[in-house]
C-alpha cells in the first residue's frame, strides 16, 4: 500500500457498545474500546491524535477539558500516518459532526 494508506475509526458502532480503529474500512480492529462512548442527548467532543509518532489515538474530552485515551494503536509503519485526507460518516444512524482541525 503507497502512502499513507487508510485508517478507519469507528466511534460507538455496534450500537454504541464499542469503538476501534482498522487499518483499511471495515477491516479488522487494531484496537478496541468496550462500551458505550456516544449519547442520544449530549455533544460528545472525540480527539484524533497522531503527534506521537506512528500512534493514532482516540481521545474523549470531558466538558471541563480533561482528555481520556480511548484506544491507541501500536507503532505504525513509516508512512502509514502520513495523513492528507479525512472522512467522516454515519453508518446505518443519523449523526452531527463539528469537525476542528489543528491543535488541541
């Protein structure tokens, strides 16, 4: 695979009972979160993070700021974080995204 290639991460699929980040859509878990992390009447705000490097990490931000790691991926390839593009999707659901890209 050249360049970067594809991460999927899933935030609170299979009904919200976990989430994971795959190497390629819909392909097998790198890593997995047990448990419920979205909710039908609050914003949650989710962190993509890959300043450490060759680590992809799902962070969860409480209100007042607090990050919580979610899932962490081990080291990746070179050049499997080179990231120049992102999508965001729901699948099967109805969803709201703010997406905010830079520092946090």
């Amino acid at each position: 695979m050249g360049g970067g290639g594809v991460f999927e991460v899933v935030i609170g699929g299979w009904g919200n009972t976990k989430s994971a980040i795959r190497r390629s859509r819909a392909g097998a878990n790198v890593v997995e979160f047990a448990g419920p992390v979205l909710s039908a009447t609050e914003l949650r705000t989710f962190v993509l993070d890959w300043s450490t490097p060759r680590v992809l990490k799902l962070l969860s931000k409480s209100s007042s700021g607090a990050l919580t790691t979610l899932l962490e991926t081990p080291q990746q390839p070179e050049s499997a974080l080179d990231m120049k593009t992102m999508a965001v999707s729901t699948l099967g659901c109805t969803g709201v995204f703010k997406v905010q890209v830079g520092r946090v």
